[in-house]
C-alpha cells in the first residue's frame, strides 16, 4: 500500500512538472512580445575592416597597435576613465624599454607624500605605481559626469559580451537619430546629456562620443588616426590591458593538445598490447 502510495505521489509530481513545461513552451510560442526600440535598432558588435590580430587559435598581439591605443588611452580616454588594475612597469610587455617605461611614468602624476612635513602631495610616478584615476574619489567622479561614475577600463573587455568587438563598435558608433526609428517609435527620443549610439543597449549613451574627428590623435608612428584606426587601436590596447596573457595561454594550449592526443594514441597502443593475448570466458552451464 505504501509503494503504491509513493508511486502515485510520484506521478503526480512528473504531471505537475510535466504540465508546467508544455503551458510555458506554448505561451512563449504563441504570445506576442511588443516590440521596442532597443529590439528593433540595437546592433550587435562588429569587428574592424581586417579584424584583431589577436584573433583565433593562432592570434598574436600587433605591438605596434598596442602602443598607439595606449596613446589613445592616455590622450583620450584617461580624461575620464581609470586603468586601476595596470601599473606602468606593464608597459614594458608592448615594447618600451626600461628608460621609457621610467620616462612614460614620470609624465604621469599620482598621489604622494611629502617627506617633509607628511602632507598629501602629488608627485611623478615611477613603474611601479599604478595609472592613476582622473577623480579624487567616486563622488567627484560622479559630479563631473552628470551623476555617472565613469567605469574602470582595466578589465572591460573581459567585463562585456564580445569585448573587444564591443569597445571598437561602442567607440565608433555614435550616429544621428535615424529617421525610421523616430518614424516607428515617435515616443523614443534622446534626452539631454544623452547621444544614441545602436550598440548601447538601451540606445541612448550618456558618455560624449570621446573619438569624434579623424586626426584627434596624432601617431607617433604616422598611422593616419581615423576614426575607425584609433577605436580598433584602444579596444585592442584595452582587450591587453584586460588579458596580457592572452597569446602565451594560446601558444600554450598548442603543445598541451599535442601532448593529449599523443597520451591517448599511446594509451590505445598500450590497450591492445596488454589484452592482446586475454580471451573472454566462457561461462558454464
């Protein structure tokens, strides 16, 4: 009696569940989900004309690009923006020699001591300080950005869906209104202190379009800064700045898939020699 019970109550549950699934799977088939702006206009992220050199299995980091998204941090995006997690002796990992990390360094402030008389100071930095934050603290930062406190950027490519394809597209995608958006949403509109930009989720971005002419930038190396060049050039000093071990774990997991696939073919060798001479018993009746 009791099996019987425990049986029944058992079914009734797998009923419940059962039924449960089949009205959920029917209602998201069948129900009709208004449609928003954000639904309609939102674009997904895109890579430059090219791609990332750092890209697929065999990827390796441009070097060359890294030092001009740094350029593109520092002129641009530091104004706002902090790198908490990235001291300046890092920068030794994008070719800059001992002497012009130490000389990078010093043409940046941080805060300090004064050996003399103990109050806080600002001072040069040296390679192992860490790039300093344009704010005193979030509450400065906050005032100076309309109540949003500007986001750290060490990590953000790790911190967003499809980093680095994200920070390029973000970065140069900042466009007008366009007209069928206002024609199929008359109520959308950008408020004040707000810019649209399709790869914002919510299509209005209140970060001023920080790369808005060609040439805002001048390379030390004579690249033509367009637009396109110095956001692919940021997002990839930024997608290192989020991974500097991005390439090294890449040309590690080579040899360690070799080593595997040799360790199974050795092990199926090793397999069939042992039993090679084992017969299966038989049993008896």
């Amino acid at each position: 009696m009791i099996r019987l019970v425990g049986i029944l109550i058992g079914l009734g549950f797998t009923f419940v569940v059962l039924l449960a699934f089949v009205t959920g799977a029917y209602t998201w088939a069948t129900e009709d989900v208004a449609e928003t702006p954000e639904h309609a206009f939102h674009e997904a992220a895109h890579s430059p004309d090219g791609g990332f050199a750092f890209d697929g299995p065999f990827g390796t980091w441009n070097v060359s690009q890294l030092q001009r998204g740094y350029q593109v941090y520092k002129e641009v995006c530091a104004a706002c923006h902090s790198l908490n997690y990235v001291a300046f002796r890092n920068l030794a990992q994008l070719g800059y020699s001992e002497e012009q990390v130490k000389a990078e360094a010093a043409t940046w402030q941080v805060p300090g001591i004064n050996p003399d008389t103990g109050e806080t100071t600002m001072r040069a930095a040296e390679p192992t300080d860490y790039f300093p934050s344009p704010f005193a603290n979030d509450v400065a930062a906050a005032a100076a950005n309309g109540g949003k406190i500007p986001p750290d950027l060490s990590l953000i490519t790790k911190a967003r869906h499809d980093g680095s394809n994200y920070v390029y597209s973000l970065i140069s995608g900042y466009e007008p209104v366009p007209a069928e958006l206002t024609e199929e949403f008359p109520e959308f509109e950008v408020p004040v202190g707000g810019y649209y930009n399709p790869y914002f989720e919510s299509l209005v971005i209140g970060m001023a379009p920080p790369i808005s002419v060609d040439g805002q930038v001048t390379y030390a190396d004579g690249t033509e800064a367009t637009i396109q060049q110095m956001s692919a050039d940021v997002a990839a000093f930024l997608t290192w700045t989020a991974e500097p071990t991005l390439i090294k774990r890449k040309q590690t997991g080579w040899p360690v898939l070799g080593f595997l696939l040799f360790a199974t073919i050795l092990a199926w060798f090793a397999k069939k020699q042992i039993w090679s001479d084992a017969k299966p018993k038989r049993r008896k009746d």
